[in-house]
C-alpha cells in the first residue's frame, strides 16, 4: 500500500492545529486559558461522547488519554478517507 498524499493531507488540517492548541496551552500561564485551548481540537468528540451519556466517563481522562482515544482515530479517519477519495480520483481520471 502506498502513502495517499491526500490521505495525509486531510490528517495535516487536523494534526497540525492540534500541535498549535497543545503547544498554545503549555506556553499559557493561565490554567483557564489552557484548559479550554486543549479542548478545541477533540470539542466535536468530546460532545458527541458526552450526548451518548459518557460525560462522566471522560472525566477521569487525562488529556493525553483523551488526545489518543479521540484524536487518533480523528486523524486515522481522516487519511482513510483521503486515501479512499484518491482512489476514486484515480479510477475517474482513468476514463
């Protein structure tokens, strides 16, 4: 399997804001400020997560643990369907 540059170009959109809001956070000197920088990046999970009735769950999550159980699969979805739309491109661009 080759690496779909489109696939990692959509993980990148999501990725490289992400690294901004954490380094953002540490540089913060208020704990406010970091705290809800650090929740941009997975807001969207973290409110679905909570709408199914597992807000109270998340709560013992540290942040890295919630980077890796939401963000993660974020981006590894993000670079199938890059992956997936190259491959339609392709086969349309082939006709």
């Amino acid at each position: 399997m080759r690496v779909s540059r489109l696939g990692v170009a959509l993980s990148l959109v999501y990725v490289l804001p992400a690294i901004a809001c954490v380094a953002m956070a540490i540089f913060t000197g208020d704990p406010k400020s970091s705290f809800v920088i650090l929740q941009i990046p997975i807001v969207l999970q973290l409110a679905a997560l909570a709408a199914l009735g597992m807000g109270s769950w998340l709560t013992s999550l540290s942040w890295t643990g919630a980077y890796l159980l939401l963000g993660l699969p974020v981006a590894l979805m993000l670079y199938l369907c890059g992956y997936w739309l190259g491959q339609v491109f392709t086969r349309v661009l082939r006709r």
